[in-house]
C-alpha cells in the first residue's frame, strides 16, 4: 500500500483540506467520533490523560465486564476511515479524552 500523507500536525485547527481536529471527552458511556470529512482517509488517533475501551462491530464497550479493546494513555497510532467510523469509545481507568486528527492522501 503506497500512501501519500499531507498534513502531520492538526492542533484542532484546519489542516490543508479545511478538516478540523475533534477531542471526545470519553467518560462512563459510550461515544462514537463524528462524521469524517470525505477528503479523510486516514486519522492520527491519540490516547490522552487515562486509558479506554474501544469495540469496532457495533456493540458499546464496558468498563466494569471489560468489553472491547483496552487502548492505554499515551496511545498513538494511525486508523483507517472505516476504523475511526466504527469505533467507540468509554473510559477505562477514568475520564479520558482521545483525539481524532484527519488525514488526507
């Protein structure tokens, strides 16, 4: 797979396509990120402040049975679109927060 990546930093303000950054306050229910701009292909998504659970097919994650994918604070990896459109989110450790940056190739 060969990808073209423009726009590393977002700093929540608009990247070369016009795309703002998000920040989900992640808390005790579950929250999905809002709609991707159609220009995104891929996301920088980053882990602030304490760790969250992450599912992707739909169903909500939860803290107290863990369900889902434990994402710890600090964590910083690239998703795809249909990634970052399935997924979400809720607390692990306690209130977090997970940053969404587009990108575009």
């Amino acid at each position: 797979m060969n990808t073209r990546v423009k726009n590393l930093e977002n700093a929540l303000g608009p990247t070369l396509n016009g795309v703002l950054a998000e920040e989900l306050s992640v808390a005790g229910s579950a929250v999905s990120p809002a709609a991707l701009n159609s220009l995104t292909a891929y996301a920088w998504i980053s882990v602030k402040s304490a760790s969250v659970f992450v599912t992707f097919d739909g169903t909500d994650p939860v803290t107290a049975t863990p369900v889902g994918i434990l994402l710890a604070s600090g964590y910083e990896r690239i998703w795809s679109r249909r990634m970052v459109e399935a997924a979400k989110f809720i607390q692990g450790s306690g209130a977090a927060k997970v940053r969404i940056e587009p990108l575009s190739e």
